[in-house]
C-alpha cells in the first residue's frame, strides 16, 4: 500500500490541494501500477513560521522580500 506524504506551507486553496492530492495519486498509480484503491496520500501544512533554511523562516524571507520590492 503507497503512502505519499507531502509538506508544504500553508496558504493555499483547497482547490490547489485537492488538485495536487489527484495528481500525486495518478502518479503513483501511473508510475508503479499501484491499485488506486491502495493508494494513501497525506499533506501537512506547515505556518511559513515553522519553516526555516539557513536559520531564515520563510515568513521573514516573504517579509525581507515585500520590504525590498517597496
């Protein structure tokens, strides 16, 4: 039984997330003959608070960002 897990921050639409939950589980199912009945796909949102690279979360680099395009 595949299972997908998928983290990204949050923000987007359920639309987008729905879309991306279908396009995952094609791919799995396209890629590997999985059943698509077996196939599990999680996604866990993450605050761009709680997401840092280089000791930078990506909330301050959205915010150094909009502060350099002023």
């Amino acid at each position: 039984m595949p299972l997908v897990e998928v983290t990204l921050t949050s923000g987007r639409d359920e639309g987008a997330l729905r879309y991306l939950i279908d396009r995952v589980h094609t791919a799995v199912v396209d890629s590997i003959g999985a059943n698509p009945e077996n196939v599990r796909v999680i996604l866990r949102e993450v605050p761009p608070t709680h997401w840092a690279a280089g000791n930078v979360t990506l909330a301050e680099r959205e915010a150094a960002r909009t502060e350099q395009d002023r």
